[in-house]
C-alpha cells in the first residue's frame, strides 16, 4: 500500500516537472509596470552604481585580507582592486547588453542551453 502512494506521489511529481520544463518565458518579454525597473532611468543608475562600487570593495578587501595573512603589502590589494573594477565592468555590460541574471539565458534563438531530446525520467 506504501508502494502505490509513492508511486503516486512521484508520478505528480514527474508531471509538474514536465509542465515546468515546456513552460520556458523569456525573462525580457515579461509584461512590467510603467515606472517598474526596466523604465526607471534612476533605479538604473543606482544599479549601476551599486555594482561597480560593490565590485572594487569586495576587491579590495580580498587583496587587503591576502596582504596581511601573506604580508606582501600593497601589492596584492592592488591587483584585486584592478580585477574588482574589471568584474564590475563586466557586470555591467552584461545589464546592458540585455543578458541579466537570469540562470541559463542567452540572448537571441540559441538552444545551446534547451534539451535537444524529451527527458525520460518520469517517476524514477
């Protein structure tokens, strides 16, 4: 009787799974608000803002940690200040480019990152 209520109970869990999978939504064609954050030009800024500082401080306070546990100051904390700035940029690239966050998206009709095949572990 336990059997046939797992059984049961992965089966549902199969079937919301496949409907999660064939209900893919490109994250750029989502309706928004007026005002929400694609058409705020100061929320942007902000943002862009927040990453780039973010970026250089978290940098920065990997070479100052490294310089004091390997006592080799400045130097390292110069190199990490350069490569916190550089992923900043990067980050920021990507918000602008239209590329996101969002996990597994790429801009354009790639399927790259789509399952060429149907899956085939229902239940399992």
């Amino acid at each position: 009787m336990a059997d046939n209520s797992e059984k049961d109970a992965l089966d549902a869990l199969g079937s919301r799974l496949d409907k999660a999978r064939s209900d893919n939504i490109d994250p750029t064609r989502i309706p928004t608000k007026p005002g929400s954050e694609k058409g705020n030009a100061l929320g942007l800024a902000f943002r862009v803002g927040v990453e780039l500082i973010s970026a250089v401080a978290i940098g920065t306070a990997i070479g100052w940690g490294l310089d004091s546990w390997l006592d080799t100051r400045p130097w390292l904390m110069l190199v990490f200040i350069v490569l916190g700035g550089a992923a900043g940029i990067i980050n920021v690239y990507r918000m602008a480019s239209g590329y996101g966050y969002a996990a597994g998206y790429q801009k354009g009709n790639s399927s790259a990152g789509s399952d060429p095949e149907p899956r085939d572990d229902k239940g399992k």
